[in-house]
C-alpha cells in the first residue's frame, strides 16, 4: 500500500510517518529522495512511479508529501492523507526548527503557503493540534483495510 502524508512544513506529516511504520512496516519517503534512484530526474521520475504502483500491491510505501507537483506521482489506489496544523502551531515548530528564530520572510512565506492543500481530495484530513497521533494512525490503517 502507498500512504501518501500530504501538507505544508511543520505539519506533523514526519511523526505521523514514524508512528505508522511502527504499526506498518513501510519503506518511508520524502519529498525528492525518490531522486537518487537514477542519474537524471525523468529517469528517477520513472523508476519512481513504477516503485509506487507496484508498492500499492505487494508492499509498504509511506510517501511525505510537501509540495503540490509531488501528487501527480502518486498511484490512483494510494491512500492520501492531508495532515494540517494552525498556523500558528506551523510557526512555532519551524522556528523550533531554526533554534528560536523566525524570520520575517520565513513567517511570511509560511502564511502563504498556508492552506495550499485544502481543496484537493483526501481519504483522510488530519489535524495534528487536534487528533492525537496515535488515533490519526488507526484511521489511515483503517482505510487501507477496506
């Protein structure tokens, strides 16, 4: 199966990662690690989609997703799950990131980019300052079960 943790930084989608391979074993990819796969990117491109398909059947895949064109490798029977955060629970864990600071043009960026997932379609929407990671875990290994 292919788990797709789709949202912006600092959403929560890494832990959520960690937490379901520990309940499903799965191979767990980020953003362009797919890119080391092959010496061009079309090549990994490829290589990498084939990857996902044949994951969707015979194995375990968790795919952390942070930027839109990223979607478009997923297989149609992937689970997509879009996980959010309050922006200002984002901000708080990014300038955790950047040891305490966070700059203006940083802060900026993120308020942008804030929502910029919301209106495609999802198995599943999790909220991290809400739903506790554990019950998030359960509900996306439900879904892989029907």
């Amino acid at each position: 199966m292919v788990y797709a943790l789709i949202g912006e930084s600092c959403t929560g989608k890494s832990t959520l990662a960690k937490k379901l391979a520990e309940k499903v074993p799965a191979e767990i990819i980020t953003g362009k690690d797919y890119l080391r796969m092959a010496k061009n990117e079309s090549e990994a491109t490829a290589l990498f989609r084939k990857k996902l398909a044949e994951a969707v059947d015979s194995s375990n895949i968790i795919y952390i997703i942070s930027e839109k064109e990223h979607l478009a490798l997923l297989p149609d029977r992937a689970i997509k799950v879009l996980v959010t955060a309050d922006i200002e629970t984002i901000k708080e864990r990014f300038r955790t990131r950047m040891h305490g600071n966070l700059p203006r043009p940083v802060e900026q960026m993120l308020e942008r980019k804030h929502g910029m997932f919301d209106d495609g379609e999802y198995d599943l929407r999790a909220n991290t300052d809400r739903d506790n990671p554990e019950e998030i875990c359960a509900r996306i290994i439900n879904l892989s079960t029907k």
